[in-house]
C-alpha cells in the first residue's frame, strides 16, 4: 500500500482524493486517470462508462486502488486539524470584503500564522505562481466538494429577518417614538 500523503498527492491532492472517492460507482474497486475499474472474480476487469459496466483489458499504469484511497483520506482526515494547512490544499479566501472567490493553492506553510498561496487558473487549472501572497489561516479555509465543482467559493446566502414589530427588538428600556 502506498503512504497516505503519496497516495493522496498522486491523485492531486485531498479535494481530488474525495471527488474521485465520491463519485465511485457502488461497486468499483479501482480508479486510473479518470475512469472506474472493478476487477472480476475470473480475472476479467470492466470499467463503468456512463454508469454502466463493460468488459476491457487491465489498464496499463499504475491503478489506485479505492479502498486504499479511502483509508488514506480518513488517515489524512484523522491526523490533522481542520483547520491546518498543508501545501496543496485547495482553499478559498474568506472574512475579508471583496475579496477574490477564485481557488487558491496553499504554496508554502511558513509559520502557524503565514500561509503562501497563489490562485488556480479557472481556463487549465495551472497554479498562477506568479500572483502568489501571504495570508493569515484566519482569512482562508478549505474548500468544500461544491466548490471544487464548481471551480470557485460559493458565498452562502444571508436570509434576512422579516421584523414586523419592532418593539420585540429592542432594550424594553428604550423609548419608540411614533413618526
């Protein structure tokens, strides 16, 4: 079996790991460059192609098998916080108005409180090396699955509070003054 941070940087990262683990048909055993592969019990493999099954060869390269990804995204999980960074990881910037939703890559973790990032180019997924930055862990957080779906933050929307009476709001000390 592969190490854990091997298995999960051959893939392209923990938020890849999880999309390729996520998007699995139920009984598929094996994952090489996009496609799924389940091995049968005479040898014979099949890949699943728009969710159904058909026979093919033993993909030439090397397969990642998906129990061992599992287990490597659960250690990955266990042994650290959720609110670490490593270098690779996929995040967004938040807290902090106007800021840009684009992904970003964590480039270099230099101090608890310095994380070196840099935007992931939308058109080729290229990393924009060039625009990198330091930020504080404090206004970046990881991705979410539908963010990398997406390819950018998702801002949740703020539904606002209908207040019909006013009087309900506010200190019983303070006077309302009709208009």
């Amino acid at each position: 079996m592969t190490t854990t941070n091997n298995l999960i940087d051959r893939v392209g990262g923990i938020e890849k790991a999880k999309a390729i683990v996520g998007g699995a048909p139920e009984t598929s055993t094996h994952y090489f460059e996009g496609r799924y592969f389940e091995e049968w019990s005479y040898n014979g493999w099949v890949t699943s192609i728009n969710g159904q099954w058909h026979d093919c060869k033993k993909p030439e390269g090397k397969l990642i098998d998906l129990d061992d990804l599992r287990t490597a995204i659960a250690k990955y999980e266990q042994g650290s916080n959720s609110s670490e960074f490593k270098v690779n990881d996929q995040v967004v910037l938040i807290n902090k108005p106007g800021s840009s939703n684009s992904l970003h890559r964590v480039l270099e973790v230099r101090h608890p409180t310095t994380i070196v990032v840099c935007p992931i180019n939308q058109v080729n997924g290229n990393d924009l090396v060039i625009l990198q930055f330091c930020a504080s862990p404090y206004y970046l957080r990881h991705i979410t699955g539908d963010e990398f779906d997406a390819g950018h933050r998702i801002d949740k929307k703020i539904e606002s509070d209908h207040v019909t009476d006013i009087t309900n709001h506010i200190n019983p000390n303070t006077k309302v003054v009709e208009a």
